[in-house]
C-alpha cells in the first residue's frame, strides 16, 4: 500500500474521507446502498493513490457521481 505525507494527499484523504462518511451515513439511515458504496469509496481510494491529480480528479469525479444518487 503506498502512503504519502505529502499535504496535498493528506487534505484530500481528510475532505473526501470526510465527505464519505456523511454519504455512508446518508445512505445508511435512507437504507440506500448508492450513496453507502459512493462513501466507502470516498473513504477508502485516498489510501490507494499518491499522485495528485489523479487524487483529487477521482474525488471530484465520486462527488459528481454521489450528486446523482443522492436521491432526494
């Protein structure tokens, strides 16, 4: 597993990880499994990637994906 204190990668990892959580947990109390997989996402990909933009253009990326399954 690569790990990189750059703080770039630890920004990104504490905002979208952030972010993940609340989606899981939105997904969790409406018991919809989009935004459930969605945040676990967020919340697990930071650990994968060092590069930075490849970091914060899959972020995004999710984020635009969870605007979409957020089912209001």
């Amino acid at each position: 597993m690569n790990f990189s204190l750059d703080p770039y990668n630890l920004l990104a990892g504490f905002i979208f990880g952030t972010i993940g959580w609340g989606a899981f947990r939105y997904g969790k109390r409406l018991d919809l499994w989009q935004p459930q997989a969605i945040g676990v996402a967020l919340m697990v990909y930071p650990y994968l990637f060092t590069n930075n933009w490849l970091l914060w253009g899959i972020g995004v990326g999710l984020m635009v994906l969870l605007w979409f399954f957020h089912h209001e």
